[in-house]
C-alpha cells in the first residue's frame, strides 16, 4: 500500500524517498544538536573535577562541587542513551505550536528526550514522548484523531533514517497537501513490525507503539497503589516500565533523590528488562529481586514448597517474635558476683523488672538494650550503696546521689556486670536470631509451639549454617521481618554522624594550629630566612586541606539505597507481583512508606505456595481500599490459537476467566508425542539459525522463564508440570504463553483440555 507524503508541495514524483531524505536532513540537525550539548557537559564536568580551590577549602563549596558533578554525570548518562533511537515520530496536529506547517498545523517530532533551539527563544525541536504535547502520537486513531491530521513512524538505525510509515489520521485536515491515492489508513502497522519483529534476550521498548489503554496507565498521575492486571502477552511489563520512566520525567526532583526499585521474580527477569529504561532516556533505578533486597545477604537456595508455604505466611511473624524473645532472660534463681570485695545478689525479680521497662519502650531489641542496663544497673548500684553507705547507727544513708551515680559507671564498666548484661540481653543480628531458630528443633519447638509437627519439622534446617550461611530465598522476608524486631544501625545516620564527627576533628585541628602560629618564635619574622622555615602550620594544613577536599560520596542514589535496608524509596515497581507471599509484601512495604507503587501481575499465572489469591485479600492490610485496578484487555504477544488453548487451561481452575482477543493470528498449535519429538529436548533457551529465540519448557525451568516471551516455545510434558504442584496448572498456563510465533506441546495433552 502506498505511503503518505507530508511534503507541503503536491504530487512529488518520489515521495518516499524524498520525505527519507527530508527526515535524515533533520535527524543530523537533532544528532548534530545533541552532539554538542554531550560536548559541553564533558566540558564542564572536567571543569568541575579540577575546580579544587585550596584557599577556600569550605564545606558548603564542596557540596556545590558535589551537586553538580552528579547532575553533570545523570546528564551525560541521558544525552548518551539518547542516542539509541533518539526520534522515532512524528505528528502534525490542528494547534499553535513551535513547527508551523504551511497547511497551518503544528509539526511535532517524538523522540527519547526534548531538544530545544535555545537560540530561537527556545523552539521546540524534539518533544520528550512524556511530554504532555506528544500525547497525540499515542492518542489518535481514525475514530479520536485528536487533530492529529498525519502520524508519521521512523525508523533509524544508528543516525541514519531507514523507513518511515504515514498515517493519516483525519482526511479532512490532510487535504490540502495529501493526494487521495497516497492515502494510507493502516494505524497499526508500526504495531504489527514490532509485534513481528523476533525476540532477544531482552526486552523490546514500545515507546514507538504504546497503545491507548496503555498510555492511560503510564500517565496515571494520581498517587497511591496501581495494579496493572491483564493476561500473559498484554504488556502489563512494557507499560510498568514506560510508567516509571513517565513519572521520573515528572517527578524528578523528588524521585531522583529518593530513587525507584523494580522488583522481579529472578535475575534472568531483570536482564531481559535491564535496557528498556536506559533506552527510555532513564538511569539510577534500582533492580533487584527478592532474594537480594536485604543488603548483605545473597540468598540462593530453595525451600520445599511446604517449607516455602509456612514461611510466606503471615504466621512467621509471631513466630519470629517468639525466637526473639527467647534471648530476653530471666534467670530461674539467684545469681551471686563479686565486686571489689562484695558479693551482690542478682535475683529473678531484678531481672524480670529490667525486661519490662526494656520491652516498654517498644523500641527493637537492639535499641531496648539501654533501657535494660539503666534499670538492671541502677539494681545493683542501689544495692550496693546499701551495703557500702549503711550508717552502722541505722541513720539515712551515708552516700550522697552523685555517690550512687558513680557506683553506677563502675559498675557499668565491670566484666562480671557486662557479662549477666550480655547473658539477660545480649546484643544480636538478624541473621543470628534466624539462624539459631532455623538450626535448632528446640528453638523451633519454643518459638512454634502452637504449630503442628509437620509445621515445625519443615522448618528445621541443620544444614543450613554448616560452616557457613546458606540462605533460601524465603529467608530473605524473615531477616528483614528481624532486623525490624531486632534493630539495625541506619546506614545514613551513621554516615552523617561520621560526617559531624570529621567536621569537628578538623575544626579542633585548625584551633591548634592557630594556637601553634600565634606562639612561633620571633626570630622566624627576619626576612632573609622566611622562605626556608616550614612550620607545623603548614605541614599539617596542607594535609588537612587535602582530605577536605575528598568526595563525601560518589554513589549514586541507586547504589546508597541498594545499599541501606532502611531506605524509603519514593516509587516502587512489583513484576510477577502475584508470587510475592505476605512476609515480602511487608518487606516490600517497608520500604515505600508513601505507599506510591505499581503492581504488575496475573493471579491466573501464580505458582508460589503462598502467592496471591486476589489483589484485595493481599492489599487491604497494608493499604484498606486506598488502591485501584487498570485491567489490560488486548493481546500483542501470543497469537489466537495460542492463547484459545491457553485459555481453556485457565478455565479448568477460575470458571470467571475471560478469553483474551490477540491481535495477530498465527500457526494451529502442535501436538507431537514423546516418541515422535525430533532431536533433543533438553529444557533451556537458544538461538535458532534464523535468529528467533526458542525455548523448551518442561518441569525443571518453568518457575525460570516467568515474564519472558520467545519466537517459539516448545513444552515438554505438560502433565509433570501440573502434578509439579498444587498449583501446576497455573505453571503450565505460564509455560503455553511465552510464545509470539508458534507452540509445540509434545508429550500427553490432558483431554479436558480439548
């Protein structure tokens, strides 16, 4: 079918290849523009390196320095990925704008950042596609044009413009300069090349083909919790990511310094989204998985499905809390040291007081540990100025408050004191508490006593700590859940505290040596010998300038927050959120107290024992009613035969499925038996000779390929993996959607799946 020209001169007799060349000459105008504005940074950022001023060594210019070198470093990191496809659209549009066409339309081209004449009272050149003025590129369609007269696609390779796709959107408004047999009505064509186009190890940007329903979630400016739920292939991942880099657009200054974290279920999941958001013009977003999101601690192996199921659950809390407890002891009888001579008794009831008052100050374990010794100590200095201070007469006490104040600090300091201390309260770490109660059936018996004995028994995990820490992925939520109960030191505040600390030091030092300057001799003032005499001054000063004028910290705000359990992210991103158990929603809660997410899942696809039933059972405890659900409708990875079969498995378990419409046909899937199948069907993912990634699914990798898509996808013996778990049939449900091009199931086929 003919493209349409948007050339404002008639009938040319080359459209296509002029409007090419037309688009390339402004492509190199945008890529010449661009190219010095990285020149300039680079400029300035070696100007800033060097910009030591050792005569104005101050703080606040070290900030300064700071500040800008980070945002000349996030500008450089933008400008630079810019440059991977840095326009991709074009529109004209009915409306006042920058561009005026002679037709008296407004000309817009769409990129992966703004460019902007600033010469020219800053006319737009390149509108950001978060812009709110690029809308209509997503927007219009023939029956909502949105004034949009031509939508324009373009495609690049490097700098040079390869293709461009017209479509006219309103024939009224594009009359005047497009022929009628130039005519082309084909609003999904970009879509379909994407949607054909064959799979990586990574993810596609759509950037170039968001849909409608698709840029009202990505612009969804109302704060709070989002769920984006939709069936496999609706792009629920895509839009996730295109919101977030939306709302860095518009929030930066408050998301820049508090960071965004992307949760997904495994770290093949993250390498296959990892370069969508620097492709977005987007950097500094944190990605992680569960079983990395406690700092300190990789944790790698798997539980049991029961095991896994018992510490998911909720319960593990008092559970926790009862193992923490444990540590808190009071003594059965009296215990008897001895302090410079005197033999002081320590009874239960001293203890038992000192518990309490900690345990009232609900502070965490760690923390609660001064109230302990305050109360336990006072105890013993009490009873020790009793022994001491008695007036043999039977009068008032001989020893003042100052006098039991210091028995206090003596005591304090006694090893025999600092050991009872250690022994009722001891100073502990999440990772010890777990370990102790995991590796250990009489913790396990104390801390679970109202459990079953299969509850208990799955617990238990010698092999866990055998000469080392092995962590299970489950682990990870209940060591987060303990370094709440038990209390960690805030990595921030001991930075800052490091920070005031220095800033004294050197104000102590900069106090002696001006003492030191005001009492050199006398004879140091004769002229002849002033250019040879070095004094301490300036031997220690010389020091001192140069570690004031070290960086305080050149990590990003993804690396300190990756960094620091106890940071507050100001937006967080859940894939596969459906998987997550309710020890990780407190996890992942913790660390947005703002409560500003976007959760992404399907609970039709849910494999973990304790996953997520219904998004309402899941986030009213953390949040009541105060979230909302946009519902993905539309089909663009698996074609219709595939997802009709797809769709009959998911109605053996949830009769209020719904069938998803896909927008592209495909080839009738393809049942072979085990003893007809051609070549080896060993399970994992590989490149065939025509470049389309394939995969073969069976019971052993289909937890792994979760959020992934490929061209082809072959599934071995579907019924292992529905006898996997109770759960299986939402696992092979999984495994029939990863497809975009053809499904083969080899292996016996379920009749009620027919």
């Amino acid at each position: 079918m003919p493209s349409v020209t948007t050339s404002s001169t008639p009938n040319p007799s080359h459209p296509k290849p002029q409007a090419i060349a037309a688009e390339q000459t402004y492509v190199d105008m945008l890529f010449d523009r661009l190219d010095k504005e990285v020149a300039d940074a680079n400029q300035r950022l070696n100007e800033v390196q060097a910009d030591v001023d050792p005569a104005n060594p101050d703080s606040d210019a070290l900030v300064r320095r700071e500040t800008e070198y980070h945002l000349l470093q996030d500008k450089l990191d933008r400008l630079n990925l810019a440059q991977l496809g840095l326009v991709f659209g074009r529109v004209d549009v009915n409306a006042p704008g920058d561009n005026p066409t002679a037709e008296g339309l407004d000309r817009r081209y769409i990129g992966r950042m703004g460019l902007d004449a600033r010469e020219e009272n800053y006319r737009t050149l390149l509108l950001d596609w978060r812009a709110p003025m690029a809308r209509p590129f997503y927007l219009a369609t023939t029956a909502q044009p949105e004034d949009v007269a031509v939508r324009r696609h373009i495609r690049t390779k490097g700098r040079t413009v390869t293709d461009i796709t017209d479509e006219v959107l309103s024939r009224e408004l594009a009359a005047s300069y497009v022929e009628e047999d130039d005519v082309s009505i084909t609003s999904e064509s970009a879509l379909h090349q994407a949607m054909d186009r064959a799979r990586t190890s990574h993810m596609n940007s759509i950037v170039e083909t968001i849909q409608r329903e698709q840029d009202e979630i990505i612009r969804d400016e109302r704060r709070g919790v989002m769920v984006v739920d939709g069936g496999p292939g609706t792009g629920k991942t895509a839009v996730a990511l295109h919101r977030i880099a939306y709302l860095l657009y518009n929030h930066r200054e408050r998301l820049s310094s508090t960071g965004v974290l992307i949760l997904g279920p495994n770290s093949t999941f993250l390498d296959y989204i990892s370069r969508v958001l620097p492709e977005l013009g987007e950097t500094g977003v944190v990605l992680s998985t569960i079983s990395q999101l406690f700092p300190g601690v990789t944790a790698t192996a798997q539980d049991s499905l029961l095991t896994r199921e018992i510490k998911g659950s909720a319960a593990m809390v008092d559970i926790l809390r009862a193992a923490l407890q444990a540590y808190q002891v009071v003594p059965d009888e009296d215990v008897t040291i001895k302090v410079e001579q005197l033999y002081l008794t320590v009874t239960p009831a001293m203890v038992k007081a000192a518990r309490t008052r900690a345990r009232r100050s609900r502070k965490p374990h760690n923390d609660a540990r001064g109230a302990f010794i305050e109360h336990f100590v006072q105890s013993l200095a009490e009873q020790m100025a009793d022994k001491i201070g008695a007036d043999p007469l039977g009068g008032k006490n001989l020893l003042s408050r100052a006098d039991v104040d210091q028995l206090f600090d003596d005591l304090s300091d006694t090893p025999a004191v600092q050991e009872l201390i250690d022994a009722f309260w001891p100073t502990l770490s999440p990772q010890q508490v777990l370990a102790e109660l995991l590796g250990s059936e009489e913790a396990i018996e104390h801390a679970a006593y109202d459990y079953d004995d299969e509850t208990r028994s799955a617990l238990y995990r010698p092999w866990q700590f055998d000469g080392e820490e092995v962590w299970s992925i489950s682990d990870v939520a209940l060591l987060d859940e303990l370094a709440v109960l038990v209390g960690m030191p805030d990595v921030e505040a001991q930075q800052e505290a490091e920070r005031a600390a220095w800033k004294e030091q050197v104000a102590d030092a900069e106090d002696a040596l001006d003492i030191l300057s005001s009492s050199m001799s006398t004879d140091n003032d004769d002229d002849m010998f002033e250019a040879e005499i070095l004094s301490a001054h300036d031997v220690i000063d010389a020091e001192t300038l140069a570690r004031r004028q070290q960086t305080v910290d050149h990590r990003s705000t993804a690396e300190r927050a990756a960094a620091d359990y106890t940071w507050a992210y100001g937006h967080v991103v859940i894939d596969e959120a459906q998987e997550l158990t309710p020890m990780e929603w407190r996890m992942v809660f913790r660390r947005t107290p703002s409560r500003w997410m976007t959760v992404v899942g399907d609970t039709g696809q849910t494999s973990s024992p304790a996953g997520v039933d219904a998004w309402e059972d899941t986030l009213s405890e953390f949040v009541g009613e105060r979230f909302r659900v946009h519902q993905l409708t539309v089909n663009y990875r698996t074609p219709q035969p595939i997802a009709d079969l797809a769709y009959k498995v998911r109605r053996s378990v949830d009769e209020n499925a719904q069938p998803t419409e896909s927008i592209r046909d495909g080839e009738p899937v393809r049942f072979v038996s085990a003893d007809d199948a051609e070549g080896p069907l060993d399970a994992g993912i590989f490149t065939d000779e025509g470049g389309r990634l394939n995969a073969i699914i069976d019971v052993s990798n289909v937890e792994e390929v979760k959020g992934l898509e490929f061209d082809h996808v072959t599934v071995v013996n579907p019924e292992e993996i529905i006898n996997r778990s109770p759960l299986g049939v939402n696992d092979l449900y999984v495994a029939l959607t990863r497809a975009t091009q053809t499904l083969t199931i080899v292996g016996h086929w379920p009749e009620e799946f027919h």
